[in-house]
C-alpha cells in the first residue's frame, strides 16, 4: 500500500517548549490511523502542525509526496488538501445544515448536487434546512463530517470527534464514520485518548507518549505485542512480572511457568487479563476489587510480592478478600527489562 502522509522527525511547540520531540508517522493511502495518547503528549499539536495550522519547528510533512512543512517553508492550510473535523463540530450557527456542508465547496460548486449527495451519506437527507440549533450532538457531528469530505481532500483529520457524545452514540457514529471515510477513499487520521475507539475503528494505530510516536502497528500487534511496558500498560489492562528463564521458550513467573516464542534472562512478561485462568496449578491472589462490565468482570488482586494482578472473570466472580488461584494461559509475549 503506498503512503499518503510521511511525518519525519517532525519538532514543534510553543515558545520555548517542546512538545512533538522528533515525530515518526506514515499514513498509508486509503486507511484510516488513530494518533493514541494521553492529554498533553502532543497529539493536536501533531494534527495542527499536519493541516497546516501550526508551525513544525524541524523535521518534514510530506502529503501526497508534496513537502508542505520542512521546518522553514510551509504550505498554507488552504492549499494542502486536508480536511479537519473538530471535536465539537464548530458548524456555523447562521447556516442550515446544507449550506454548513456546501461551505467547504468551491464557490461554483455550492449550489450544485454535491452538498445534498454528502447530506444524505451521513444519513441526514431531509436535515438539509435545519440549523444546528435544531440538530441532536450526533446529528452536529454528521454534518462536520460532510462538510470536511464534500470537497474531496487528499486526506481528513478528526480531533476526538466523538467525545462529547453518549457511549451508545458514540459507537453508532464512529462506524458509520468509519464507513462513510471508506467509502470516500480518503486517508483519515483520528486523534483520540480513548483506546477501545483506537483498536475497534483504526486500520494501524500510532502511540505517543510524551512527545513522540512510540509504536505504530496494526491494533492488534499494539494489544499483543506491544513496543514498551508502558504501551502495554496504556493499551488495555495489563499484569507486568519479571520473568527468569528463557529455556526452549519457556520462562518462570510467580504466576508459573510461562511459554513464549520470544524471551531472554530477566526478560518481562505482559499477561493480558483473558490469559488468567482459575487454576490449581497456579499462585493465590487476594483480591481486591472486582469491576462489573456485563458479559464479564475485571478482578484485581494482589500476588504474595505485592505485585498487581489483573484478571477477566467471565462468570461468577470472586469476592473482595478470597484467595483465587491463577495460571497464565497460551503465550505470553515479553517486554524490555
């Protein structure tokens, strides 16, 4: 698959603070990328600095093999061919919702089919007249989405798009967002805190931490095989233990004996919460919480050392303070000591 967008060693911030410290991105052509991260590790400003409206201080933007930011010339956002949906949507209230969609359009196109053919994509025709006073927060949103792909942009960037919405909403809408972004064949890259969102809707995910990409692969080789302990810590639930070993691929834990395909001495071993299994062969663990979420519950305990423990429990869980014995299933996949 060719590459759409290359950010190479991209550094931008604001006075005399850094906050994108040599950033790595590629975003192939046709997919859509979620930039995951928590609050401050630069993920706007990596978006700001792509669409043109902040400057990178060094490093290079490359879009569609056209350099739009080498750190002493930029293209100007008008002319990159990159859309960006905001997180609240920022329609122009005096505007119908029709007319908000045809706003990103070439004059002489504004009055032709296209704004209604975006319209009824987003699943709003007959929504045309109303102003967004008039429409629901998810309707809103629709109609950002449509006004950032009427004009057909190279590429289009979503700033946590769906944060404000209901859980229930939020899953409908970022599907069919999903959908509509294929459907366009555009490049998208979605920039979001939340990881659910990231693994469930994104063809490759890209990790920052603290200024810089730390790991872009598929979400599952991020669930799975995570690049650091503190990825595998950010991207779902996650038990860490140093391991010994490293015989035939097998290493020992306090947890048992472990097999993997990959390990050494002193290795450190992730264990995801679905790899916990009651088990007599196993070590106790005292719990201390146990956390409802429907089809199963996510039990925290404590290993004789101390060390934190977190397990799924797809049936009747354990109580708070019983002892529950655990043994890791499958491989495990190890971490950097």
């Amino acid at each position: 698959m060719s590459v759409e967008v290359e950010v190479r060693d991209v550094r931008a911030g604001f006075g005399d603070t850094e906050v994108l410290r040599g950033v790595d991105l590629s975003l192939p052509r046709g997919s859509l990328t979620a930039v995951l991260g928590p609050s401050g590790c630069g993920k706007t400003t990596l978006l700001r600095v792509l669409a043109g409206f902040h400057a990178a201080h060094a490093g290079s933007v490359v879009v569609d093999g056209r350099v739009v930011d080498d750190g002493r010339r930029r293209v100007p956002p008008e002319r990159r061919r990159v859309a960006v949906v905001p997180q609240e949507g920022a329609l122009f209230p005096h505007l119908t919702a029709l007319e908000n969609i045809a706003y990103g359009l070439p004059r002489t196109e504004r009055r032709g089919p296209r704004a209604a053919a975006m319209l009824e994509l987003v699943g709003l025709a007959g929504h045309g007249d109303r102003f967004p006073d008039e429409l629901s927060g998810g309707q809103q949103q629709r109609v950002a989405v449509a006004r950032a792909l009427a004009p057909g942009p190279d590429v289009v960037t979503l700033d946590e798009p769906f944060s404000a919405l209901d859980a229930h909403l939020r899953e409908e809408l970022r599907r069919d967002v999903r959908d509509l972004i294929r459907a366009e064949g555009v490049t998208a890259l979605l920039v979001t805190h939340d990881q659910g969102e990231a693994l469930a809707l994104a063809d490759e995910v890209a990790v920052m931490h603290d200024g810089v990409v730390v790991q872009q692969a598929t979400p599952q080789d991020v669930y799975h095989r995570p690049a650091t302990a503190w990825v595998a810590g950010f991207v779902g639930d996650a038990t860490i233990l140093p391991a010994d070993g490293g015989v035939d691929g097998r290493l020992t834990t306090e947890l048992g004996v472990v097999s993997t395909t990959v390990g050494a001495p002193g290795s450190q071993v992730l264990i995801r919460p679905e790899q916990l299994v009651e088990s007599s062969q196993g070590a106790d663990v005292v719990v201390e919480s146990v956390e409802f979420h429907g089809h199963s519950s996510i039990v925290r305990g404590r290993l004789a050392s101390g060390r934190l423990v977190l397990a799924r429990a797809s049936g009747r869980p354990p109580a708070v303070g019983d002892r529950w014995r655990l043994a890791v299933e499958g491989p495990v996949w190890t971490l950097p000591a």
